[in-house]
C-alpha cells in the first residue's frame, strides 16, 4: 500500500507527463500509510484548486479578447 501511495504522490508531483521525479527512500520510511495518504489528498486538492484558478484566468482572457474583436 505504501509503493501504490509513494507512486500516487510521484504522479500529482509531475508538472508535465515526461518528468521523473525522485524521492529519497529514507523520507518514505519515515512516512506511516496514514501520513502518505494525507499527502496524497492535500496534493490532489492543489492540483484542483490550480485548475480551477487556471479555468477561471482563462475564461476571464477569452472575455477581454470576445470585447476586442467587437
């Protein structure tokens, strides 16, 4: 449960699909199941929060340019 968890976290950590990213093993010991599992909710909660400040920039830029071409 703690790899699926420790991959989980690599994946949300990723700003594009090509990265690799590295943990160092001895943090991931330190880490109970519970913890890791809360890292994964907060990571998934900012990657939503990003998007969705993301889709509101850009529905506010497409706005402005619909007003220029009026």
């Amino acid at each position: 449960m703690k790899e699926e968890l420790i991959v989980q976290i690599k994946e949300l950590l990723k700003i594009n699909k090509n990265e690799v990213i590295d943990i160092n093993p001895n943090y991931l010991e330190y880490f109970q199941e519970e913890e890791l599992e809360d890292i994964v909710n907060q990571l998934n909660g900012r990657k939503q929060n990003v998007s969705s400040i993301t889709a509101e920039y850009l529905d506010e830029i497409y706005e402005k340019t619909k007003k220029d071409e009026i």
